[in-house]
C-alpha cells in the first residue's frame, strides 16, 4: 500500500510535519517495501492559498492510498475523500515509525477534517 507521509525532511527517520498542506517534504512510502520519493513540498508551502488542495490532488495522482499527517483542513480532507484517500489524522514520531504503527494497525482513520479552513 501506498501511503503520503508529511515529514520535516527527505527521509524516513525524518519527523512527521503535523501540517498537511504546507509540510515542507510529502513522502510517498511503499508500506512494505519501504521504498519512497520524498517530494519537496514548498511550492504549496509557499503558496497565498489552496496548499491543502494542491497537497491533496498531487499525492492522489502519486497513487497514495492514505494519508499520515497532524492535521488536515476541511478543503483539502474534500478532496482526499473525494480522491478516496484515508487520513489518520494527529500522526506523529518519525515517517519510519508513522508507517510502522499504520502497518501494524495502531492508527485510526478519521471522517472529518482536524483543522479549521483558512481564508
């Protein structure tokens, strides 16, 4: 399985970033290989608005089956639901162990958003 990780850094010992839109590095992991491309996150980041959008439409197109993250606003939650992304939300540690504890089942998904929409 596919997961998205939002991450501090490039790699998996790398803290989760609770932010989902403007986490600066989304890390695409292969649950059981632990293969992953870290893709640098800043143009979202950076951007005046839309960056959980934007977020949520580049890891549905990297093929992510869930999404691992502190918090993620409504719009974007829209469109992961939309996408039919899962979201464990108040995710935290490091990717490795974010991804272990979703492997071994020790992660929740959730069915609302846990941050407020930005205007």
């Amino acid at each position: 399985m596919k997961l998205a990780v939002t991450a501090k850094g490039p790699e998996l010992d790398s803290e989760v970033d609770p932010r989902f839109g403007r986490a600066q590095y989304i890390l695409i992991v292969d649950e059981d290989s632990l293969s992953f491309e870290a893709v640098d996150n800043s143009a979202n980041a950076n951007a005046f608005k839309g960056a959980g959008i934007q977020a949520a439409t580049m890891i549905s197109e990297k093929g992510a089956q869930v999404l691992l993250t502190g918090y993620c606003g409504p719009k974007a939650f829209q469109v992961l639901e939309a996408a039919e992304i899962k979201v464990a939300s108040d995710v935290s540690g490091t990717v490795r162990e974010a991804v272990a504890a979703h492997k071994s089942g020790q992660l929740a998904y959730t069915d609302s958003a846990n941050a407020e929409a930005h205007w």
